[in-house]
C-alpha cells in the first residue's frame, strides 16, 4: 500500500489537485488522506484567523479522509512548495502548480528549496522553455504532461453552461463578460471607474481572487465596490467568495477581463479571447531582484489577447475580443500550442502514469 498525503496549504488549490487525486483513488495500491493548512484570514483589519476546522469539515463532507500528521508518507501531492519540507521526511514530492500564468513564484519557490527533490508537472512547452532560460532545468524533475487542474474543461457536459446561466439568473440573449482580477498587483482599481460601461450591453460577472476577500494580503476594498455593485445593478453576478472554482465561468464567458492571473492562460487554453490589462506596476520585482512575471505584460499573447492601458480601453477591447480578426485567430492557434500540452483532459491520467513508475523505482508496487 502506497501512503499518499495531499498537502493542501490553501483551500483554493483544491481544484488543482483533484483530478489527480481522482485518478488515484481508483488504484487501491493508494491510501488516500488530506492535510490542510492553517489558511487564515484578517479580521477586523488585526487578526489573522486560521479556517483549518472549517476547511476539513467540507472536505470531509465529500468524503475525504483529513489527517493532521505529515510524516511517514510515501507520497506527497502538492499544489505549491512545502512549508518547512523537511517535516515531511524522505518523500517523493509532487508538484502541480495551481496555476498557469506567468508569474515567476512558482519556480522561484522551488529555487529556494533546490536542496529537496520535487517531481514538477508543467502545462507546455513555454513554462519548461523559461526555466531553461534561466538555467534552471536541473533545478527538479520536469514533465511536460499538461496539468490536471485544466482537465475538467475538457470533458465532455462536465459544465453545463444552461444550468450555470438559469441559475444566475443572467439574459442568455447577451453576451457575458467575466470580469477576474488578480489581487497584486490587480487592475481592480482602475477598472471599477468604468465597469459600469459594459451595462446593460452585456451581462458582467465579476470573480474575485480568494486573496481579494481575506484582508490577509489585500484589501477588504476590493471586494466591497462589487458587493455594492451587484446589489445595485441586476446584469452585475458577483461570485461567492466561497465559490473557489472560476472554471464554470470561464467555460460560460464569451469573454475575459483580467491583468496578471493565471486565468489569462486558462481562457487561452479554451481557445477564447481574452483582454490583458496592462499594470503600470506589472513588472514589479521579487525582493532577490527577480521579475514577477515571466513574460512582459506587453508583449503577453500580443496579437491574440487586445491590450488596456487605461479604463477608457474596455469598450473597444471587449468590441475586439468579441470580434476576432484573422490574424488574431492565427495567432490564439500559435500560442495555445506553444502554452499547452495535451488539451485532452487526459493529464491526470499522464500524471498517474509518472507517478506509478516514480513509486516503482522507489519499490513500491504502482
């Protein structure tokens, strides 16, 4: 039996692990639990307030098995770097990044732990040609899979886009736009001074970033203009903050506004076209001098994604995105290729398969 622990640091990068963990559990050689971490949240604007309990009780209600130990494992699964890793003992670590953007963090922080082995499962080619250019490819072990977390989007009636729009109430008869900021640096500022523009047009549902709503580490702000918004203003659908996965959504939008998130990859990888907001501030620095993002806002998906630099860009670049070009076709197609392997929903199954011959030739039966 093969003692697997799925180290979930925060709630959110469940829906990286998922498919993964779905794969998994259909093998009985795994023994299956879930480590949650502390995830907290401000309080107050002080207090920072751990929701562990509240965490593992809707995990255990879908029928996980939650542990609090993290040793004597054979297997670690994870959605980011481990917290203090050597807590965890001699373990195979597998890391699905829980997203598939372009900020740096997510290799950066295996940088900083290059002294313990992680197995890194990557979407495509672009990220895997960006480490090298760092000269970081001996940094893990790298396999060009896919990642699972994308898989949903493609099974077939996994998302129901009838049901999703009945049950938010929205006009099926106009197009949609998702409005899905990251929370820093975010466009969030900037573009609520015109959000209102998109009324009564389209009908505008708004996504925050879990960050946007915790107060931990940014502010309470960002989700009160919304909430007010949406209370005012029938065509404006703000999603729960408990609503973690934005995949519904980017399946049922015609359309995407958002700045640095992962998201912007996401509705590429749908082969939709999305709207980059470019940041006064998006090429900010890690503390170690290194580039937050490893591709230039500017030049992200250019030809493919229109561009705001200001809020009186959104009409024309929704306008835009809603009226693809040919070259803009030619282009999405470029780049969906070069940012993604295997958009087949298949990738948890590719994951399984390394996982199966890294248990074996560590002697355990996969």
């Amino acid at each position: 039996m093969i003692k697997v622990l799925f180290d979930l640091k925060k709630e959110y990068y469940f829906n990286s692990l998922q498919p993964v963990y779905e794969e998994l559990k259909r093998d009985p050689e795994y023994d299956i639990q879930f480590y949650v971490g502390k995830d907290e949240k401000r309080f107050l604007g002080i207090f920072l307030l751990p929701q562990k309990k509240q965490i593992e009780e809707r995990l255990t209600k879908l029928g996980l098995k939650i542990t609090d130990q993290i040793a004597g494992f054979d297997l670690v699964v994870c959605g980011d770097v481990l917290k203090k890793p050597e807590r965890y003992g001699d373990v195979v670590r597998v890391h699905l990044d829980h997203g598939v953007g372009t900020k740096t963090l997510r290799i950066r922080n295996i940088q900083k732990q290059k002294d313990y082995h992680y197995n890194v499962f990557l979407e495509g080619q672009c990220w895997f040609n960006y480490i090298k250019s760092l000269g970081w490819e001996n940094l893990a072990d790298f396999y060009l899979t896919g990642l699972p977390k994308l898989d949903p989007l493609f099974w077939e009636g996994y998302y129901n886009n009838a049901v999703l729009t009945k049950k938010l109430g929205i006009d099926p008869n106009k197009k949609t736009v998702l409005f899905a900021p990251s929370y820093k640096p975010s466009c969030i500022s900037y573009v609520q001074s015109r959000i209102t523009d998109l009324l009564p047009e389209y009908n505008l549902i708004v996504k925050l970033h879990p960050y946007s709503w915790g107060g931990k580490y940014a502010s309470h702000s960002q989700h009160r203009f919304y909430e007010k918004l949406a209370k005012k203003q029938s065509d404006v659908f703000l999603i729960d903050k408990e609503d973690y996965d934005i995949y519904p959504y980017l399946f049922l939008a015609d359309t995407l506004i958002s700045d640095t998130s992962s998201v912007i990859n996401e509705f590429l990888a749908l082969g939709k076209y999305g709207i980059i907001y470019v940041l006064p501030e998006s090429k900010l620095k890690h503390s170690d001098g290194m580039e937050s993002v490893s591709i230039d806002p500017k030049i992200w998906l250019d030809g493919a994604f229109p561009k705001m630099y200001n809020p009186e860009d959104l009409i024309p670049a929704v306008e835009s995105a809603l009226n693809p070009t040919k070259e803009m076709k030619i282009k999405l197609k470029e780049y969906r290729e070069y940012f993604f392997t295997g958009l087949d929903g298949n990738s948890a199954k590719r994951v399984k398969d390394e996982i199966d011959k890294l248990m074996k030739s560590r002697g355990k039966n996969g």
